[in-house]
C-alpha cells in the first residue's frame, strides 16, 4: 500500500499568534481610570479639611486678650507695684478668670496672697489685702527628707500634700487607705531646718487641714509639685 507524505505530529496545539499589546488595552485603561477616582476624591476631602482646620485655628488665635502677670518673684504679703507686672497674651476662657491688663491699677497696692513666681498669670484669688495669711489659711511647717518632695522645690510653687495618718512603718495598702490629700503653696524652703538632715517647708494651707499636717506622724507627709493648671 502506498503511503502518502504525512506531517509528524508534534503533540502541540497550534495557535494563531494575537498581538496581546492590543487585546484588553481598551478595558485596562478605564479599569486604572475608576481606580484613580477614590483618590482624587480622597485628595479634594484632604484639602476641604487643612482649609477648614486653619480657618478654625484662626478664630482661635483671634481669641486672645492682654492679662496680667507676674514681672518678678514676689513674697507672701509684698505689696504689688507697676515694676511687679507685665503684660502678656492669653486664651480667654470663662473657666479661667485672669485680670485683664486694662484692670492693672485694681491690682497696684494690694498684696500677693501667696508667694508668686515670674510668669505667674494673675487671677483675682492671688491678690488681696496687705493682711498676712489671709482669712481663712495659716501657715504651718513640715519636715521632710529626699523623696517626699520634689527636688528645686522653690517659694511660690503650688504641690499636692499627701498626709498618711497610719503608724510609722505602716504597709503601702494601709498607708493608702489612712492617706488624706491636701492642696497647698509654698511659702519657703529651708534644707537645713531640723539639724538632721531634714528639709523645713512651710506652707500655706486651709486652717482646717493645719490640723492634719500635725498629726501626721514622722515621714507621714509627701509632697507632689502641681503644674501651673493644678494637675
């Protein structure tokens, strides 16, 4: 039997050649369009927002008011003169009452209520009569020694006095449970009041809470320095 030419079969299939670089391009391009849409909106929403955050920045700096405060550290008791004073910007905030600049001469004769450090803002509670201690307050001493105060304590800061009535050598959960705490200033800081390595630091405080100061017992008070705002 005669055998015509027969092709060897290679076991591939054969396909015609498609230029890929056309196939899909149409699709693709609005594909990557619709994707760059979120983010030209994200950046239009990132824009409407810096706009409106300066706008709000700007009423508040807007916001401000000339107070006074204090030039010089000034004593308990010193009686307050034009040469104690300065004029500074602040935020005006009706939880805060600062005297205003334009008010300087209500504030020129009277006296500093407790010891007051340069930078001080003036409040209305921080200046009164020549009378020392006000109405109302004593000053009483205590002595402490390193790590009950703060190191640099210095006249006119303001701490938190943490008063334990428990017995000396008391554990941390009863001394808690005893501990009273108080608020008071400064007046001075002596260290070498006791002799024995001690540090005196007399305070000004409510007349009720004298009362606590001396029943504490030895090593019975701690004191914590407060930030300008109280905290």
């Amino acid at each position: 039997m005669a055998l015509g030419s027969v092709r060897p079969s290679t076991g591939v299939e054969q396909r015609p050649v498609v230029n890929q670089a056309r196939v899909g391009r149409g699709p693709w391009l609005a594909v990557r369009r619709r994707r760059r849409l979120p983010f030209v909106a994200l950046g239009g929403l990132l824009v409407i927002v810096s706009v409106l955050g300066y706008a709000y920045g700007a009423v508040r700096l807007g916001d401000r008011v000339q107070v006074l405060a204090v030039a010089r550290a000034l004593a308990a008791g010193q009686v307050i003169t034009v040469s104690d004073l300065r004029t500074v910007s602040a935020a005006s905030d009706p939880a805060v009452p600062l005297i205003l600049a334009s008010r300087a001469a209500s504030v020129v004769g009277r006296s500093a209520v407790v010891p007051l450090l340069p930078g001080t803002l003036l409040t209305p509670s921080l200046v009164g009569e020549a009378a020392f201690p006000p109405a109302g307050k004593v000053a009483a001493s205590v002595v402490v020694k390193p790590g009950q105060f703060p190191r640099g304590l210095v006249a006119g800061a303001r701490v938190a006095v943490f008063v334990s009535a428990g017995a000396p050598g008391a554990g941390p959960a009863a001394t808690a449970a005893t501990q009273v705490r108080l608020e008071a200033a400064v007046l001075d800081v002596d260290p070498a009041g006791d002799g024995q390595g001690g540090t005196v630091v007399t305070l000004l405080v409510d007349e009720a809470d004298s009362e606590r100061l001396a029943a504490a017992p030895s090593g019975g008070v701690v004191l914590m320095q407060l930030t300008p705002g109280g905290g």
